[in-house]
C-alpha cells in the first residue's frame, strides 16, 4: 500500500521552469496568500532605488508543482508560458496538446538556449559585484607601523642635536 501511495504522490507532480517572460501564478501559494510565480524568484539585487524592492527573475533549478488539479500548469507547458523540465513532464503535456491538436511538446534539455542565458547573467552579476566591490584595506603588521608623523619628531630632535 505504500507503494502505491507513492506512485500516486509522484503522479501529481510537475517539474517546470519559467519560459520567457511568462509568470503563471503558483496557485499553491497564492491560496496561502502569498505572491509568487511558477519558476520565479523576487530578487532584491534588482531593486531600482526608490521605485522598487526587487524585481523577479527566472530560477536556476527547476521547480515541481504538485496540485490536485494540474490542468493549468500543464495548458502553461502546451502554450509555451512554462518549459517542460523532464521527460515525464513533457508527455503527460504532450498527451494534452494532442488531445487539442495543438503542436506536439517534447523535452528540451537546453530551454532554446534560455538556460544558458541565465547562468551568464548570473555570473555577469556576480563578476560586477566583485569589481564594483570597494577594495580591503592591506593588512598592517601594528609592530612594525611607522607614520609619517611618528618620523617627523626623531628627525627634528637629530637636527637640533647637529645644530
């Protein structure tokens, strides 16, 4: 029995990613009351100074969906607002666009390049943090630190003794 439980939990799970500029509502969490969106993170590194807090932008991971009702998500997958992450995903979707005579849905593991274009503004994001970081103050051995000022009043007290 707790296999079968298993493999009925598993039939109710979806994993997708954000595809384009599309935002389907996750409507788990918005019967929480909570706003957010299937494969999206607000990210508060896109705040715009006094405008806004953040902005969203796509996960790097897919995400699963588990809901009683999945029709949304998988009419999201056939009308191209949701990527289909996994084979398994991408049949049952496929099954649904054939059932609409819509154009068939296979898995494709590269997202049409928009995963990749991700991960180079991420790391893009992440070198401008570095170079517009200020600089760490050079380490200071306090046992051998001589100032300027510390100089000037052995030189003056020499000169005198000369003079």
């Amino acid at each position: 029995m707790g296999l079968k439980c298993h493999q009925q939990k598993k039939r109710n799970v979806l994993k997708v990613r954000a595809r384009g500029d599309a935002m389907v509502p996750d409507a788990e969490a918005m019967d929480r009351g909570v706003r957010a969106f299937v494969g999206w993170v607000f990210d508060r590194e896109l705040a715009i100074p006094r405008e806004s807090d953040g902005g969203w932008r796509p996960r790097v991971e897919p995400v699963e969906v588990t809901a009683e009702d999945h029709a949304q998500y998988l009419l999201a997958i056939v009308h191209g607002d949701l990527w289909a992450a996994d084979e398994e995903t991408a049949k049952r979707a496929n099954r649904l666009a054939v059932a609409k005579q819509l154009p068939p849905i296979a898995f494709d593991p590269t997202y049409d390049g928009e995963l990749a274009e991700l991960q180079d503004y991420l790391k893009d994001r992440e070198a401008e943090k570095k170079v517009s970081a200020p600089a760490p103050a050079p380490a200071v051995d306090a046992s051998t630190k001589t100032s300027a000022t510390s100089k000037a009043p052995a030189q003056s007290a020499s000169a005198e003794g000369k003079g």
